[in-house]
C-alpha cells in the first residue's frame, strides 16, 4: 500500500512537470505580451504618442504567444490525461474575449477601467495557472516553492499594474479616486508580498539576484516615484493629480521590467527540476520499498510455515476440549445447580499454569467456566433461598388471612344490623383484602400465579369495578368504561391485580383530596386502560427508571434494594405474562399517568345484556327516623376478589353482595316529592343459607338475572343513592 501510494505520487508530479515544462515558457511569454499591450492600449486611450501600427504589432504579438499557448497547453493535457484542467479552460475561454475588447479599446466604449479591467483579469487567470501546476503534488517543500514563484508573479503583476493606471494618467498625470486607490493598494500590495512571502523563502543566491534587480536606478526610481505619489498628490475636483515625477516611471519600468521578468522565469524553472528530481526520489524509495518488504516477506512466511503446524496443533485440541465443555459439561452443570444437586469439580477445566499462548488461552477459558459456575450457583441459592422464604411468608399470613376473612364473617352475620359496626367490618374486609393482594405479590415475585376462580368472560366495566375495591381508598377512584368489551376468564384475577396496583400507587402518591381516574377504552393494539392522578410532579429520569423496571424482570438483589417499590415489580410480571405493557409518563395535569395496553387475544366480545326484558331495579325501604338523614351509611363495595383461592367458595361467591340484596321500600318526606333516600337493611350483605336460620318463615328465591343485568342494576343503584344524597344536602338548613 504505500509502494502504491509513493508510486501514485510519483506519476502526478511526473504529469505535472511534463506539463509545466510545455506550457511555462509560453505561458510566461503570453502573460508578458498582454501587460504590455494593456499598458500601450491604456496610452492610447489617454491620448499618449502611440501610433496605430505599434498598437497593431503588440497585438499581434499577443495573438501569437495565445496560439503558441494553446497548441502547448491542449497537446500536453492531452498526453497527461488532464484535457479538463478548469484553469486553463478558463484561461483560454478568456483569450476568445480579446478581440472585441480591443475593438471597445479603438472605439473608446465602456470606459477604460472596464477595458484595462479585462487585460488585468486575463493575467490574474494566467496566474491562477501556475498556481494549480502542482497543486497535486503531496509535498510540503515543493508546494511551498510553487507558492513563492506564484507570488513572485503576483509582485511583477502589481508593478505591471502601476504602469498601466500611470499610463491612464497621461500627460495630464490625472486619476480618478478609484484609479489612484488602486495605485496605492498595488504599491501596498507589492511591498508587503515580496517582504513576508517572497523574501524569506528565497535561496541566498535567488535573493542576491532579486537584490540586484532592487539596487538598480530603475528600481530605486519607481520607488521615488511611489513614494512621491502617495505623499504628494494633490486631491482637485475631478479625482487627483499626481506629482511631475511621475512622468520618469515609464523609462525606469522599462529598465529593470525585463531582467525581472527573467528571474520570474528562472524561478518557475527551477520548481520544475525539482519536481523531476523529487519524482525520481519517490520511484527510487518504491524500489526499495519493494525489495525490503519482498525479502521481509519471505523472512515471515518461513516463521510463519514452522511455527503454524504446531500452534494448529495445539489450537485444534483446544476447540476441541472447548466446545466439549460449552456444549455438554456446562449445560449439565447448570442444569444440576438448578436442581439444587452439587456438582463434581472434577468436571471442569482446571487451570494448568502454562506460560505459552494457547496454555495461557485454555486457562482464561477455564477461569470464565469457573466464574460462570460461581454465578449460576450463586443465582441458584438465591431463588431456592427466595421461594423457601416466600413461601413460608405467605403461608403463614395466608392462614392468618384467611381466619380474618372468617371472623368479618361471622361478625357480619352477628352484627350486620349496627350500622356502624357494619362500617368498621367493611373497613376491616377492605384491608384485609389489600393484605390479600401482598401475598399474591409475594408468589408473583417467587415464580406463582394467582389463581383465577373465574368461568365467564367479565365485562370491562365490571373488570375495573373488582380492581378498584382492591384498593383501601376506592373511594376516590373514578371509573370510565367507554367500550363494551369483555376479558377472557382465564386472565381476570391478572388483570384485575395488575390494574389494582396501579390503583393503589396513585391513590397513595396522589393528594388525598383529588380524583384518580381510570378509563377503559379500544385501540388498534387491543384494549387501552389509562389510570391518571395528580400527583407529584416526576422528572423524566425518574420515569425511564420506573419504566425499565416494568419492562425487564430484575434480579432478586434489585428487588432487595427497592422494597418500597414491588408493585413495579409485580405489575412488570403480569405484564409479560401476559404480554401487555406499562407505560408511566406525566400526565397532562401535573401527575402521573399509567398506560397499560392489552393485547387483542385477552378479549371477547360482550354478549347482549339484555334479552328483551329489563334489569331489576333495586327498590327502597321505609323512611328512617327523622335523627338519622344527615348520617352518612357507609359505601358498600362489591368485592369480586374477597378471599384467596382456597376460600373462594360458594358461601362467599364474587357475585354474594349483588344476589343476597333484597328489595329495599321507598323513603318519602311529608310535603316533599324528593326521591327516596335508601336504607342499608341488617343482614342484607349475608348470603341465602346463611339468612335462613333467622328468616325461617320465607326464603328468598334466587335471582334469575344475568351477572350483567346484576352489575348493571346494582351501578344504577349506586348513581342513585349518591344522587339523593346530594339533593339531601342541599334541602338542610
């Protein structure tokens, strides 16, 4: 690659000294041929003694250093390759311009500076030429020396200039304020290159030669005149008029104006026989190159012979033990600690301590088998130790749940008359019930399921009613079903416990005065339920922190290090179980808002509720005492999950509160038509086997209404009791 290179290099600097060395020379005769005639056309203009035919041989001088030029630059850009070089392109496209600009010049249209204008830019072109010579060249020290003979070019085109704007002074010695601006930008600009960019770069002999050139009459006249052109021109009326000196610049340009010229060219030359000599340095360096790396070449290849056998020897027994071990001993390895079985370290690698390569490869390879054994054992130990742990937590609290279940039971059939006593036992069954849902969150998290008593899709609307009584303060949730759509049987206690977490996280990190609501409703991706409470505000970290917890099963030492926040946790293993999502993001009024989406397959269509006959309506009872209408009768809420699995019975089925409700009678005010207020009956709560004993002169025939009609029935009684409640208030003094 970098005989390739060197070679590459090499062959552009070859083409562009084969270019320089047929186009410089009349390339710099045609640059010398155009400032004389611009100077000689500026003369003319200005009335100066130059006659028609020294005005028409210039030009024909110029006409054939153009031609000279173009038969130069198209063969050598054509042996090269290069017959798109932009620069000469633009070079020569500007030469097609010369005749009518002389014609301007004769006639005196346009103006002289728009004429000396297009001279001046025709040489700036040539120069820009030489400037892109080398522009391919890849050395430093010759586009450096490119760039100082470009330069020097630019210097003799500033004096060129001088004698052209001092030529359009004419005897008068008057310019313009922008011909004398350019004047004084051209001897500025002059100066200054030769000094900081010509000067310092030039060989001793070059500058000795430069320096005579500058301590010749010639030069130190143009340089009075300079001098006493910007010092002592007088500004009038019509631009400004030069000092007489001025008239002595054309005899002193004429004097060093070709040895200046020479040296330009000089210049231009010597870059080219560098490039020559640097082309050939770069081909010398590539043979060399070639052979140094062929004889290294054939060095390496005789190691390489005699040591790759053995290294492939020892390699191929290694893949060997290797594959052997990730394919059968490892798997079997784990798949034992897994099982709780020890495991023989005898069938493992061993480190041998070789100091070779391959030995020191096989014993990195052992010490990874030996870590990776370490963590499934550890890993192991940990869920083993988990489950034992879990296990015994929820049997315990299990049985001690189940008891509190039983006795609010048996308070109730004891005590169901005391409305406040009923309330309290109401309290009771709901923190039991959230005690419930702890330990389901502990057999979650230890590998269980929930089990799920359920045989009937349930209808959404019901759905969020059973995970709202989940929660201790359900009082603030406010529920939305706005589709008809029902979940299958086999994921409802699931779901519920899933959305009854949620639940409980906004109610408790929300203020205990607000709202929480949740809506249920379809999508494209199945079922969306949106769960939105006021809380505190959360910082976007914090969300990409709870999120990452929802959507990846943690280690047990992450759930160890956030205790407080299992319900994440566990509502992040329902929803892969599931295959659901969870999204916590802000919500639009400041909280927090829980999106869960649940998948297509986890639904059914909800059947007809109503089969051509209307659901029962729940009637009231006989007005109370006139002491107890500004009590308020505690909420009773239909707990479709009020016990664990083993006490879902029929006794204490999920529909009981809905199916032992009897008919309630009417409540009236004298003089009043207001709606009647309902009265909760003792031991309405109790179900039909359990009554008997204390009604045994009639039994209430069972409900012949569908789970729906019920559900929906029991929701109208609810909206009407809040309803009176509300008018109540409001008829009190």
């Amino acid at each position: 690659m970098t005989a390739q290179r060197l070679v590459h290099q090499s062959e552009n600097l070859r083409a562009d000294v084969a270019v320089g060395e047929r186009i410089d020379v009349p390339l710099t005769r045609l640059m010398v041929k155009v400032q004389v005639e611009r100077t000689m056309t500026a003369t003319r203009w200005a009335g100066g003694s130059v006659s028609k035919n020294e005005l028409r041989e210039r030009r024909a001088a110029t006409d054939r250093a153009a031609d000279e030029f173009r038969q130069s630059a198209d063969g050598a850009l054509t042996a090269t390759g290069r017959e798109d070089e932009p620069y000469v392109a633009e070079l020569k496209h500007s030469l097609a311009d010369l005749a009518a600009f002389r014609e301007r010049a004769d006639s005196r249209r346009g103006g002289a500076e728009r004429t000396i204008g297009y001279y001046s830019d025709l040489v700036d072109r040539i120069i820009r030429v030489y400037q892109n010579e080398f522009s391919h060249a890849e050395d430093a020290e010759l586009i450096q020396e490119s760039g100082v003979v470009v330069t020097m070019f630019t210097v003799s085109e500033m004096v060129a200039r001088e004698t052209t704007i001092l030529a359009v002074a004419g005897p008068s010695r008057r310019l313009s304020s922008s011909g004398f601006a350019e004047f004084v930008n051209s001897v500025g600009s002059q100066r200054y290159q030769y000094d900081e960019w010509v000067a310092p770069y030039l060989t001793a002999e070059d500058r000795a030669d430069y320096d005579q050139v500058f301590a010749s009459d010639g030069w130190k006249t143009k340089v009075r005149i300079e001098d006493a052109a910007i010092s002592d021109h007088q500004n009038t009326a019509s631009g400004v008029k030069l000092p007489k000196v001025a008239d002595a610049w054309r005899g002193a340009y004429d004097k060093f104006a070709a040895r200046l010229a020479a040296l330009d060219a000089k210049q231009a030359r010597a870059v080219l026989v560098h490039a020559d000599a640097k082309a050939t340095q770069l081909e010398t360096e590539v043979i060399w190159l070639i052979v140094g790396n062929g004889a290294a070449l054939i060095a390496v290849a005789a190691v390489i012979v005699l040591t790759t056998r053995s290294v492939l020897r020892r390699l191929r027994g290694l893949h060997q033990r290797t594959v052997a071990i990730a394919e059968d001993t490892l798997p079997d390895v784990v798949a034992r600690l897994q099982r709780g079985q020890p495991v023989d370290d005898d069938a493992l690698p061993a480190v041998s301590g070789d100091q070779d390569e391959v030995g020191r490869i096989s014993d990195a390879f052992a010490r990874v088998v030996s870590v990776s054994v370490d963590g499934h054992a550890q890993l192991a130990a940990e869920r083993q130790g988990f489950g034992m742990f879990a296990a015994g937590i929820a049997s315990r609290t299990g049985n001690l749940v189940s008891r509190q279940l039983t006795l609010t039971d048996e308070l109730q059939d004891a005590f169901g008359h005391d409305e406040e006593l009923l309330a309290g036992l109401m309290r009771s069954d709901q923190l039991t019930v959230g005690m419930r849902r702890q330990i389901e969150n502990l057999l979650i998290l230890a590998g269980g399921e929930i089990p799920d008593p359920h045989t009937e899709p349930m209808r959404v609307a019901d759905l969020l009613r059973e995970a709202a009584a989940e929660v201790e303060d359900f009082r603030r949730i406010e529920r939305q079903a706005l589709d008809e759509i029902s979940v299958a049987p086999r994921v409802i206690s699931e779901i519920s416990h899933l959305l009854a977490e949620l639940l409980d996280n906004a109610t408790r990190f929300s203020p205990p005065q607000s709202k929480v609501v949740v809506r249920a409703e379809l999508v494209t991706d199945g079922l969306l339920v949106d769960i939105e409470d006021r809380g505190p505000r959360v910082t976007a970290a914090t969300y990409e922190e709870m999120n990452g917890r929802l959507h990846s099963a943690p280690r047990y030492s992450v759930l160890a290090e956030n205790a407080h926040r299992l319900g994440l946790f566990v509502v992040g293993h329902i929803a892969e179980q599931l295959g659901a999502t969870v999204t916590l993001r802000r919500s639009v009024y400041g909280g927090t808002s829980a999106v869960v989406i649940l998948p297509e397959e986890l639904l059914v269509p909800t059947e007809s509720v109503r089969t051509g006959k209307e659901a029962p309506r729940a009637a009231v009872t006989p007005a109370p005492a006139p002491g107890t209408l500004n009590e308020r009768k505690p909420e009773l809420v239909l707990h479709a999950k009020t016990a664990p699995a083993d006490r879902r019975t029929p006794e204490r089925s999920p529909e009981r509160p809905v199916e032992s409700k009897p008919p309630l009678p009417s409540v009236t005010r004298e003089g009043d038509a207001k709606p009647a207020l309902p009265e909760r009956v003792p031991q309405a709560h109790i179900a039909e086997r359990l009554r008997a004993p204390h009604a045994p002169e009639t039994a209430v025939d069972q409900d012949a209404a569908t789970p729906e009609e019920v559900a929906d029935a029991w929701a109208d009684y609810e909206h009407g009791t809040q309803t009176v409640e509300e008018e109540l208030r409001q008829d009190q003094p």
